[in-house]
C-alpha cells in the first residue's frame, strides 16, 4: 500500500524577532535563516523519517530544486513532483522568544498544478492506497473528490485554514486532523470541551485528531475516543511541529500501530521538532524518540 502526499513545498525565510510586528510597527530581527518547509513537504519528510515509503507531488519554480533533493535525502520519492516557471513558493517567518510563530505565505508554484498533473499522477496509485493533502495547494476539492473515487484513504489536514475548505467534500474524507483553529474554522465558535464532539458529529465517517499544542490532542473514530496529553518542552521554535506529529501519526497507522500507540509516538516526535529551530530540519530520526 503506497502513500501519496500531494502538497506544497516551499523556501522558510525564517527572523528570530523579540515579539511578532504589530499592525504599524517596524522591527529588526536578531537573526536571519533559510530553511525548507511548506506543510506537505515538511509532512512528506516526517512520514519518511517516521518509516514511510512516501510519494511527495507538487510544483516548484526553478529555483526549488534543493528542497526536491532533500526531501530525496531523507527518503521521500519525488518522481511526481514538477517543476515549472513560476517561482517556488516561500513563507515569511517571525520566530518569537517564546518559539511562538506567525506566518506570511506566497503560495508561488504551490498554486499552479494542473489538473492534469494531478489526474496523471493519481493514476499511478490503486484502490487501497493513502492520499494525504494539506491546504497549501490548489486542487484540493478535486484532489478529495478524485480519492474518493478511486479508492484511496482520503487524509486531509485543512491547514492554513479558509473559508474555501467549507465547499470542498469533507465528506469524503477518511482522516481529519485539525488543530483549534482549524476546528473553529469548520465548526464557527465553540468552547474548547466540545470541539472533539462536534467534529465527531459532523463527519461521523472520519477517524478525527484534534491537536491543541500544550493541551495535547483528541482522537475519535466510530470504534474509539481518547485523549493524551502533550510532552512538555521549552519551545525553541513551534514551526512545523503539526506536520511532525501528522507524518509521524500516519506512518504509525499505516503501520498497524493502534491510533493510541501511533498518537503517542507523535506527540514525542512533534515535542522534539519544538526543541529545535526550523520546520523540516527539526522533524526527529526514529532513535531520536527513544
Ligand atoms: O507548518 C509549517 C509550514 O507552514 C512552514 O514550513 C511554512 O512553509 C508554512 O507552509
């Protein structure tokens, strides 16, 4: 069975900043670096280092190929991933003192993949394999409904969360996994107790994963319901600490861990991403875990 990550790739421009700007306000950051990252490759990677065989697809410009190199440095198969005219795609990143992070994205080539692209690809897989998909690309709703259609366990992390996710078919979805925020984008305003439940409530055919950072994070499926608490860490640097413990959960499924046993594993994983600067340089090796 073969995993498909169809998803964004871009280049981190990263600023160690004392506090996030403020609307108006100018202000020097201490330091300067340049990372890979973008929600799918970041996950791609996690689900490699994590012990996945793993398809990465997507579009870069001409000058993306490094980031198309190290995702094949840590393992991922990068033969659906293409390359074009348009600019790679690139995030803008405060990095706060507390590790906290806020981000500006230009979504570049992410957002120029052809549906034709995507119908070649996808015919390269079979009933019963994984698609997993972030919300930094366009094509999604078709992305859902093609999975769906053909068989695939359709896996979607509607991560940046937008209004646009509300018309894509949720219910085709397989495996949900959100944060509070995007959970809140689903759902409009909910107490935080309740967010698990109504997220159950609305796609009951979905196993949910509901992460919530220092909180720890939610699982339900029509079989089980859990929670685990989260690993406490000093945070360095929170970016990509999502696409960590998403890689690592889905390896552990695919690989016949139960979801308890793979969200553990997960939540460790996503503790050690947050204790280094970076998104894809931070994802933990296995015997990091140990
Ligand atoms: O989830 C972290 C990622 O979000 C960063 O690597 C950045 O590229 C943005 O896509």
């Amino acid at each position: 069975m073969k995993i498909l990550n169809f998803g964004s790739l871009n280049i981190d421009l990263v600023y160690q900043v004392d506090h996030i700007a403020r609307p108006g306000e100018t202000i020097a950051s201490s330091a300067h670096e340049v990372f890979a990252g973008g929600k799918g490759a970041n996950q791609s990677a996690a689900l490699a280092l994590a012990g996945a065989e793993v398809f990465h697809a997507g579009q870069i410009g001409p000058e993306g190929q490094w980031l198309v190199d190290k995702l094949a440095g840590f393992g991922v198969n990068m033969m659906y991933t293409l390359t074009g005219e348009t600019p790679t795609g690139h995030a803008i990143i405060q990095v706060d003192n507390q590790g906290q992070n806020s981000i500006v994205l230009f979504p570049g080539a992410n957002k120029k993949i052809s549906h034709s692209a995507i119908d070649s690809t996808l015919s390269h897989f079979a009933q019963g394999d994984t698609l997993l998909l972030q919300n930094e690309i366009n094509g999604i709703d078709y992305l859902i409904a093609q999975g769906k259609e053909r068989g695939f366990k359709v896996c979607f992390n509607p991560a940046p969360y937008g209004p646009e996710v509300l018309a894509y078919p949720l219910h085709f979805v397989d495996l949900l996994i959100v944060n509070e925020t995007e959970a809140r984008g689903l759902l409009g305003p909910a107490v935080p107790d309740q967010l698990i439940d109504r997220l159950a409530a609305a796609w009951p055919q979905a196993q949910i994963v509901l992460t919530l950072g220092e909180q720890g994070a939610h699982y339900s499926s029509a079989q089980e319901r859990f929670y685990l608490p989260a690993t406490p860490i000093d945070a360095v640097d929170t970016t990509g600490a999502g696409d960590t413990f998403i890689g690592y959960f889905l390896q552990g499924l695919i690989a016949d861990m139960a979801p308890q046993v793979a969200m553990q594993r997960a939540i460790t994983a996503a503790a050690l991403c947050v204790a280094k600067p970076g998104a894809m340089d931070s994802i933990p090796t296995t015997t990091e875990l140990i």
